[in-house]
C-alpha cells in the first residue's frame, strides 16, 4: 500500500482537528471583539511558527519509530551559537547560519548513530544529549547574550499582509516535506522502518543509515527553529529551548501519527498547531493562568493518546 493512502487514511483526524479549530475559533470570536481581527491572527501565526517547524521534525522521527526529546538543550544551545557568531554583519550573520546548520544536523547524526548502532533507545539517548547541550548553553553564557544584524531581526517580524514570512517559509517545509514523505524512497522506507522495523530489515532496507539520516534532518529543521528564535529574540538565550522537547509531541499525537511510528503524516501535525496556537490565544484573552493551559495541553496528550491506542487495539 503506497504512502498516499497511508496519508489518506488519517482524513476522518483532520477533519475532527480541523472542526476543533473552528470551535475554539468561535469561542474566541465570541469572547472578545479583538481575536478576530488581522492584527491578532498575525500573532497567531507568528506565535506557532517555531512550534510547527520542531514539530515537523518530531513527526519524521516517530514516523520512522524514533523519538527525539534533544530539542529542549539542542535549540538553547544553537541559539547561543547562532546569536554569539552573527554579530552586526552580513558576512558574520551567513558564516552562523552555516556553523548552527552544520551542529543541528551533527547534534542529529549522533543521536541518530547512538541509537542505530550503539542500540540505546532514542528516548535515553536524545534526553541525555539535551542535558549535556543544556549545560554547555549555560556554559557559554547564563544570560541572553550576544546579536543579530538588525536586518535579519526586522526580516523575522515583517509579514506579507497579515502572514508573516516565517509562516510562509514553515508552510513551504511542510510541503517539502509531505512531498519527501509520500513520493521518495526516503520517505517510503521511513514509513516501513516504522510499521515494522524487523520486516524493513529482512527486506534489505538500508535501516540503521535511514535512522541517522532521519535524526540528521530532525537536527537541521531544529537548527532552523534556532535561527528563527534567535532572529526574533534579537540575542541568543540559553534557556530558549526550555518545553520544547515535550511541546514538539503534542501537535505529532493529536494530528493522528501514532507514537509507535509507520502511520500519520504532516498534515495532522499543521493542523495541530494550529488547533494548539488558537486555543492558548483564546485562553490568554480569557485571561486563564498559562498554569492552567499546561494541564489543558497535558489533558490533550493523554486523550489522543489513548484515542489513538484504542484504535491500534480495535
């Protein structure tokens, strides 16, 4: 069965993700007159862009069995890196990008190697890279630090109407990678890699190298999120990744990809975020602790969770 249908199968999630968003959006429409209007769908969007980029990461990695907890220390990290090299010029902001891209994507091949090669599961092995680059975040500074040229900040803010670029560029990675997924041999060994790893073996696939590349491209889209962080943040913070880790498999469970990998895709994830963005925003506008919205969005894991699992057992 071909990736597409794989895809196809999820329809009746997206459909119930996509209604969700409508709801909250109407709950928020009707609780105050300032929640519709442009300016606030702006910081909406402006506000899910970093979320969607990691969580897009995340789901290439369950959907390949994996799962990857590093993005907590791995983007204060990069953003530390990113913010101390880029300084006030063109020339010092491009040789950044290339030195945070090239860690993102090292950061991802030794995770993906470790948990290959080695046989350490991805949980331990990715929680125990995220400490580690946590505490040479701290190392490096234990305050915001550092610059970007003012350019590139202003770059992070400007929107065409009322959709910022960061919006734009997440949706063409989303894009991208759909198409990666369910038109490439890459993506179709993905998804066998995590339907049944021991079947994608005897077959002959290429898994462990599959595996490294995949946390590769997971370490290169978290690299992105960095770079966009730090742009909006004017400097690099060292605890700029702080929730990430956890936050990242929200959007991936409730957009219907199943945490034992093989099934789902990055449309549920879209949505998601989407559906994740707009409820915290009309919860600020009610004015409800975010206290309160972190057991909301704990509630929300363990519901899809065990909607999902009812499912695989069904």
């Amino acid at each position: 069965m071909n990736n597409l249908i794989r895809a196809t199968r999820a329809q009746p999630v997206h459909l119930v993700v996509f209604a969700l968003i409508a709801i909250v959006f109407a709950v928020g429409a009707a609780s105050s007159d300032r929640f519709a209007t442009p300016l606030n769908i702006g910081n909406i969007q402006d506000q899910m862009v970093a979320l969607a980029i990691i969580a897009l990461a995340q789901t290439i990695v369950i959907l390949s069995g994996g799962i990857d907890l590093s993005y907590a220390g791995a983007l204060s990290f990069l953003c530390v890196v990113f913010a101390a090299i880029a300084g006030d010029g063109t020339g010092t902001l491009m040789l950044a990008m290339v030195v945070v891209a090239g860690l993102g994507i090292t950061i991802g091949v030794i995770n993906g190697a470790i948990t290959a090669y080695v046989g350490v599961h991805p949980l331990i092995t990715t929680l125990g890279t995220s400490t580690i680059l946590a505490g040479c975040a701290l190392l490096i500074t234990r305050q915001p630090s550092g610059s970007v040229p003012l350019f590139f900040e202003d770059l992070m803010y400007e929107r065409v109407g009322i959709v910022p670029y960061g919006m734009t560029f997440a949706v063409a990675l989303y894009l991208l990678v759909g198409f990666m997924l369910w038109r490439t041999v890459f993506g179709t060994r993905i998804y066998a890699i995590g339907d049944n790893e021991g079947a994608a073996t005897v077959s002959g696939l290429p898994v462990k190298q599959t595996k490294v590349a995949v946390y590769a491209l997971s370490g290169l889209l978290c690299a992105v999120v960095a770079m966009y962080m730090t742009g909006r943040f004017g400097v690099g913070d060292p605890r700029a990744g702080v929730g990430f880790d956890l936050r990242s498999i929200t959007p991936v469970i409730v957009g219907g990809t199943l945490l034992a990998g093989g099934k789902g895709g990055v449309l549920g994830t879209g949505l998601a975020v989407v559906l994740l963005a707009v409820l915290a925003n009309v919860l600020n506008f009610m004015n409800v602790s975010s206290f309160y919205q972190w057991i909301v969005e704990g509630l929300i894991i363990i519901a899809a969770v065990s909607f999902f699992a009812g499912k695989a057992k069904s």
